[in-house]
C-alpha cells in the first residue's frame, strides 16, 4: 500500500509542477525533492521524465473526461449538453489555480519525438470528441460534432491568450447557433 502511495505522491508532485510551470521547465531534482523521495524510489516506478509525464497525461485525461461528463450529466437534450461544457468551461478559467488546458499546454513544449506523450494528449482529445458526437447522435447533428469540438479547443486557446472569459462566450453563441 505504501509503495502505491509512493508512487501516487510522485505523480501528484510532477502533476503540480508540470502544469504550474511547464514540462521543460521542472527537472527530476525538483520533482524528487518536492515529493520528498529518493531518487531511486522515483526511477523504481518511472524509468524517465517522459513516463512520469505520461502518467501525468493520462491522469489528467480520465479526470478531465470525467469533469465533462459530469458538467453534461443533468442536462435534458443534446443542445443543453453541449451549452453545459462551454458553462463548465467557463467556471473552470475562472478558478485561480486555472493555468490553461494540461494538454495544450504540454503539446506546444514537447519534443516531436516525444511519442508516447503526443499519443496520450490524442487520445484525450479524441476522447472529448467522441463525447460531442456521442452527445449531438441523439439529436442527429452528430455532423457538426467536430465543429463543435473546434469551438471548444478555440475557447480553450483563446481563453490562454486572452486571459478572459470572452472567447468561451463567443464559442459558447456559435455552438448555440449551430444546434439551432
């Protein structure tokens, strides 16, 4: 059980650093300090800093998964679903600790060799379009499902460049307009 926790304060530590301050700029020696372990016990669940990131990642994408679902969750029709992510997405910016989307972020700094890492922020990705087409199906729109997952991406990058909620209400009209 303690070995499992080790591991989880190792994941949890990198998490914090990676998103706070980027992947490129958060050594092994930070992270191993701030977690309070020895280097052997990080390099016994993590043979490098890309398979700490991918367990990062992949964290990070079942939570997020789960918060989208969870924000569509109560919502009664298709339209009100989708409108109900761009209100989560919305809410979220707006928190304090909020530093952009973990797979944006981590995307634009990554080697392009960095496989593994691009696979996992993919994966993600698709996985929020597959919950926009799952969603539009019942009311057959799924057709405009990418166009909708565009708009969500753009508020997500809009919002990091802008540091403002407008480009999440602006997606949030258009998405309203299409489902119309």
């Amino acid at each position: 059980m303690r070995k499992r926790a080790i591991r989880q304060d190792i994941i949890d530590t990198a998490s914090r650093l990676f998103y706070k301050q980027g992947y490129s700029n958060t050594g092994i020696n930070q992270i191993i300090e701030e977690a309070g372990v020895a280097k052997t016990s990080l390099y016994k669940y993590f043979d490098s800093k890309e398979d700490l990131l991918t367990a990062y990642l992949e964290q990070s994408g079942e939570r997020t998964y789960s918060e989208l679902v969870n924000a569509i969750g109560n919502a009664t029709s298709a339209t009100k679903k989708i409108i109900a992510v761009f209100d989560y997405l919305e809410q979220l910016v707006q928190q304090k600790d909020f530093h952009g989307c973990n797979f944006l972020n981590i995307i634009y700094e990554i080697p392009e060799d960095a496989v593994r890492a691009k696979e996992h922020i993919r994966l993600q990705k698709n996985n929020v379009r597959k919950l926009f087409s799952d969603t539009l199906r019942s009311s057959h729109k799924e057709g405009i499902a990418d166009e909708v997952y565009t708009l969500y991406e753009g508020a997500l990058f809009g919002n990091k460049v802008h540091n403002d909620i407008w480009p999440i209400d602006a997606a949030r009209k258009v998405a309203t307009k299409l489902l119309q």
